[in-house]
C-alpha cells in the first residue's frame, strides 16, 4: 500500500472516529470515579477489586459519547479500521501484571492500571496520524510514575485525579486536531 494511501486511510480514520475523543472523554470519567474509590476508607486489595468493577463502564460511556460527538465505529471500506480494536486488545496482555500487583502489592494497583492506560495510548499515535497520543502516552506514564515515587501510599488517588485530568486535556487536543483535519478533509484543495 501506497503511503499517501495510507496516510489517506489514516486521516479518514482520524475525521471519522473524531480520534476516539468518545474513548478518552470516557476514560476520564472512569479515572475521576477510580480516585474517589482510592479515597474510601478500605483496604487497597479491596479498592483494586472496586476498580475492575467501574472499568467496564467505560464502554457504555463511549457509546453514549459516540451518539454525543457523532463518531463512527465501524468506518466502512477502511481497510485499517479493524486496527483499533486490536490496539485496544492488546492492553488486556497486561492485564496479569495487573492482577499480580493487585494480589502481592495492592498499594500500586492505581499506579500500575494508569501507566498501563497511559502506555496503551502510544500506538494510537499512528493509527490517527496525530501526535496527540503519543505526547500524552508519555507525560500520563512518568507523571504518574513520578507521582507514584513521590506520594505516600495513601495519597495515590493523585495518581487518579492526574490521569483523569491529563485524559481530559488529552481529549480537547484530539478533538481540535479531528476538527482541523475535518476542515482540510472536505476541501481537499486547502
């Protein structure tokens, strides 16, 4: 494939699926709902558990978005689209790390889910053709990891309210970099 082809493919993607600002403004909610648990008064194993328990909301949050925003999810004859859903997948891979610090260092467990979010954003860099992603992989990943370095243990709700508010910058970054593409998409010329 040609690589103006595929930049072609990669902005449709971008304009169409608004670069999955419905996601991102999704997971912000999710990461705020995450640092109100970590605030609770249980034990950190317990919190974790409460964790996996909001992380599926962040589904139907995008869905709700997606109707909000007018972004497709299923972008029909683009060849790359199937790509997301296998970006998305692959975050799952990480997934026993995860269920390891729950069990053996639970203090972590907050820490440890939002790098790996942070991370699991790189690639999304690429399949949008926006920088957006990849910046913001980098500063949630060693903000949070400075956070985690610096913040006692019962303070790592910061760590939430951090990538809840990066996810949230992160999304209006997205959404006028959709808008400025939007803009040259339907007049080529410019």
């Amino acid at each position: 494939m040609k690589t103006e082809k595929l930049n072609e493919l990669r902005t449709e993607l971008s304009v169409k699926a608004k670069n999955g600002i419905n996601f991102t403004l999704a997971a912000s909610i999710v990461w705020l709902i995450i640092a109100y648990l970590w605030t609770l008064n249980f034990d950190s194993y317990s919190k974790s558990i409460f964790v996996f328990i909001v992380g599926p909301l962040l589904l139907p949050m995008a869905f709700l978005f997606s109707k909000l925003f007018k972004t497709s999810w299923n972008i029909e004859g683009n060849p790359l689209q199937p790509l997301g859903l296998w970006l998305n997948f692959a975050q799952l891979f990480y997934f026993p790390f995860l269920v390891l610090v729950m069990i053996k260092i639970p203090d972590y467990f907050a820490l440890t889910y939002a790098i790996i979010t942070g991370a699991h954003f790189f690639p999304y860099a690429w399949f949008y053709k926006t920088n957006w992603y990849a910046v913001f992989a980098g500063i949630i990943v060693v903000g949070d990891l400075l956070l985690g370095l610096l913040l006692p243990n019962d303070k790592m709700w910061f760590v939430a309210i951090f990538t809840s508010i990066m996810l949230l910058v992160l999304t209006a970054g997205l959404y006028f970099d959709a808008k400025r593409k939007n803009e040259k998409f339907a007049d080529p010329k410019t």
